[in-house]
C-alpha cells in the first residue's frame, strides 16, 4: 500500500517550531524557497516564544528534574 506524502510546508513549520523550542537560532533555517522558509520561520517564532516564556522539551523537564 502505498503512503501518502507529507505536506512539506506543514512539515516545515514543524522542524522550525522544534528548532525555536530548543532555543536555536533562526538564521539555521535550511529553506531558502520562500513558501517553506516563510512556514519554517513561523513554526520558530511559536517555538521559540514558547522556548523565551520557560517552556522546555518534555526530555529535557526530565533531565532537570533527575539532575535536581
């Protein structure tokens, strides 16, 4: 049975959202098409609001709290 594809540009905004979460820069964006950068660039402006506000990967509120 075959798969259906991803949605590129949903996929785009997903990578850059993970990207601003863990506090990465946004000039690591690897798009330069201007649909996937722009959805990338949005999912890094959520995360990383998120990221600026205390919020942390769930892998990550575990380290702290094993470590603490």
């Amino acid at each position: 049975m075959n798969r259906a594809k991803r949605d590129m540009t949903e996929r785009a905004y997903k990578l850059g959202y993970n990207q601003g979460l863990k506090g990465h820069a946004k000039e690591r964006c690897p798009y330069h098409e201007s649909e996937k950068r722009g959805n990338w660039m949005a999912g890094w402006r959520q995360g990383h609001a998120f990221y600026v506000a205390g919020y942390r990967m769930p892998q990550e509120v575990w380290a702290q709290s094993a470590s603490g």
